[in-house]
C-alpha cells in the first residue's frame, strides 16, 4: 500500500470527514438507547481562539494537573515562519479564567506543529511532541518532528503569560528512521517517556513513507537516549498508530494502530517486554461491519481491572464509530461493543475518560443535533450502557471537536473545538453537572 505525503496535521481529520494472538469475540450488536441532552448541563465557552499565527485549530483537547489547571496545544497554520503552534495554560481565576501562552513554536529545531496533548509531570513541567520541525532537511521539507520538554521561568515572572523555557529532547530524522509523532508522550514506571510516530520506519522508501512504529527516550547523564521499541510492517501488523500510547503496571505498551490489521481497518496491539527486546501481539483487527469498528484515531484507557477502552472514528451501525471494550480473558482478550448508533458519518475521535462510577465520557467529532458533534456520557447497566447526549456543539459556540476532554473533581467537564465560536477558529469549552 502507497499512502500520500503528510505533514503534522496527519491528526486532522476534517477533509476525510467532509468526504466522507488469541482474541475471543462478543460483539453486543444492540441498538442502545440515547438519552437526549440532559437539562442540567451547563455548556459554557471559557475561550475563544483568535487564530492568525497561533491560536489556531486545537486537536489536542486538555489535560488536567492535580490542582485544576488546564493545558493544551495548537497546531497553528499550514505553513509558518514564525507562529507555529503553541502550548497554552488555562486557569480558575475567582468566577473566571485566564489564559496563557506558555510557549509559541517558532518552526526551526524548536519544533512545529504541536497537535498532541501534553503530558504533566510529577514536578509540573511539561512533555510533548511537534508534528514537523526539529530538523529541517527532511520529511518534505518541513522537519520530522520533536519530543520537547518545557519548563516554568527559573525565576518569578510578574506578567500573567510568562514564557516557560523549551529543551528539545530528541529530533527525528527522515527515512528510514521512525518520523512524524502522532501521539503524545507516556511514561512507564522507571520514568522513560513512551510514545510513537505514524511514519517512518519499515517500508518507508520511494513513495511510501513506512508504517511507523513505537519508540522510548530513557533519562541518561543529563540528556535523553532514543531507542526504537517497535516498528510495524503493515498487514496483520497494523500501522499508522496515531495516539498516545498507554504503559500497564506490568511494563506492556497498549494502543491501537488507526490502518492495516487484518482487515485493513486498523488494529490493537500490545508490546511486552521479551529477554532482551519486545515482542508485538495483536490484540484485536477491526472489521468495518454494523457490528464491528474502522479507523481508531485515538488511544485506550484502562480500569484497574485491567479492561481496556477505546473508540473508533467509522464502522459501527452507522458507518459513524463506535466505543468499544478489550476485557482479559485466559491468553486474549474479549472485544465488546459498548455502543455503535452514532450517526453524522465520523465518530469519536476522543481518548476516553473514566469517573469513579465507571462512566465514560468523551466527544464525537460530527453527530449530534446539529451535526457539529456532541459531548456523550455512557452509563453502565445491566448488561449494557446507556449514552446521554450531554451537549450539542454549533458553529456559534464552538464545533468539531476532535481531543481527549479532562474531568475535575467536581465532575466538570472541559474540551476543545477545532471550529466554530466567536472567531470561528474553535474555543475551550467547560460542561458542568
């Protein structure tokens, strides 16, 4: 298979919209019900993105610190020079909220292009990847990408956007080396960072540009060493992994790779470690039926059962995603179907997010009652779940939302959209109980 160039954006999915070893399988092919959007909701735009060199287009969706603090990424235009892309903070400020630039990408070996979430670490600093940028003579000429690491002023800062200071912890490079992060940053036990590119690696020569594969930074006299965990080689192996991967307590790296599989229609894989290496098992090939998923855009969440939750962007009754469960069981793992009645022909393309309950939450990119997405809750019951519309996006108040949401502990909700609002560039949105 020869797949066309891509930049950065390979996160951004609006042109496909606008077009439109042992593993046990129950698929629950149930056509579940749909509580329409609650009343007690309350939607409420915390920003507005203004757009131009910047605040432009934020896929990332949010993530949230111990004390409530929100961080995210922009993508920024096409084609920078100087504005290209960002990462932000934004925070509770009595009734209100202020947000803050905490570093604007200048698209040289600082990297371009964030379009991952961050990852917090335990002393607040921040971890991430640029899609493009780092080395510039390669990967079409935009760069390969970055793994960076910001860090607050040494010093206080009196302003209220105070820049936090950049290290460019690795850069990739061109073919034949893994290149084009589509995912955030992991960490596993021992403090190494985990994560993968979409690119890169085996096949990736002529006009192809590789299947992509995982790969692990491991903290070493005062800088970082790069070794290649994984790389994929398409077909039953699954390729194109484009989320942040997940790390179980017992070492394995879990994610889902958004083509190839034996189905063609994207795959979960596991990687564990063996002797001296790591070897690969395919958890699960998608299908792309009524009663089976396509294209998983984003990563998995686990409960401490060790169950794995994930969702796709098409398949599913309506050809519109589905959100699905990998529950352990003997060598393999049983697929389930959660629910697959979206409509609006794209999915959600959200990581999910778990509550103490056991309820879900996460975003669909179209559907809902205007077709702009929607914000969903599923609830679990006797032998299945119940989704609840919890918020209807419109081009006025935000639209298309396409990054993980992160939940307080109050139970408020908060994402991104990629379009709509004040200025039509997308906002910051905050959905409360």
């Amino acid at each position: 298979m020869v797949r066309q160039p891509m930049r950065a954006s390979i996160f951004d999915i609006n042109l496909r919209a606008e077009m439109l070893p042992l593993v046990s399988l129950t698929v629950l092919a149930i056509l579940l019900a749909v509580v329409p959007a609650a009343q007690a909701q309350t939607y409420t735009v915390l920003h507005n993105f203004i757009g131009g060199a910047d605040e432009t287009n934020s896929q990332s969706g949010l993530t949230i610190s111990p004390s409530g603090q929100l961080y995210g990424t922009t993508l920024g235009p096409e084609q920078c020079t100087a504005g290209c892309g960002t990462v932000y903070r934004i925070s509770r400020a009595g009734t209100g909220w202020i947000f803050s630039t905490l570093y604007a990408f200048r698209g040289g070996t600082d990297g371009s292009a964030p379009g991952a979430p961050v990852a917090i670490a335990a002393d607040g600093s921040l971890y991430g990847t640029t899609g493009n940028g780092g080395l510039l003579n390669g990967c079409y000429g935009s760069g390969c990408g970055t793994v960076y690491h910001l860090q607050p002023p040494a010093t206080f800062c009196k302003s209220v956007s105070c820049p936090w200071n950049e290290t460019v912890l690795y850069r990739f490079q061109d073919c034949p080396s893994l290149n084009l992060p589509g995912g955030g940053v992991a960490f596993d036990r021992s403090g190494n960072i985990v994560a993968v590119t979409g690119e890169g690696g085996l096949g990736c020569q002529d006009d192809n540009e590789g299947w992509g594969g995982v790969y692990e930074l491991t903290p070493s006299s005062g800088g970082w060493t790069y070794q290649v965990v994984y790389q994929f080689s398409a077909g039953f192996d699954g390729c194109t992994p484009l989320s942040t991967p997940l790390v179980n307590q017992a070492g394995n790296i879990l994610g889902t790779n958004y083509e190839c599989g034996a189905n063609g229609a994207g795959a979960v894989y596991e990687i564990s470690p063996s002797g001296t290496g790591w070897s690969e098992s395919i958890l699960y090939s998608f299908g792309q039926t009524q009663t089976d998923g396509a294209e998983p855009f984003a990563g998995l969440i686990s409960d401490s059962a060790g169950n794995l939750y994930g969702t796709t962007a098409y398949g599913g009754l309506n050809g519109s995603g589905e959100v699905f469960e990998l529950s352990p069981a003997g060598s393999g793992y049983t697929y389930s179907v959660l629910y697959n009645n979206f409509s609006g022909g794209v999915g959600s393309t959200s990581r999910l997010t778990m509550d103490a309950a056991g309820n879900l939450y996460g975003v669909q990119y179209l559907g809902g009652a205007n077709n702009k997405g929607m914000v969903f809750k599923l609830t679990p019951g006797s032998g299945s779940w119940t989704l609840s519309d919890l918020h209807d996006f419109d081009a006025s108040t935000g639209s298309n939302p396409i990054g993980q949401v992160a939940l307080d502990a109050a139970g408020n909700l908060y994402g991104t959209t990629t379009q709509g609002g004040t200025n039509g560039n997308g906002v910051i949105w905050e959905v409360t109980p």
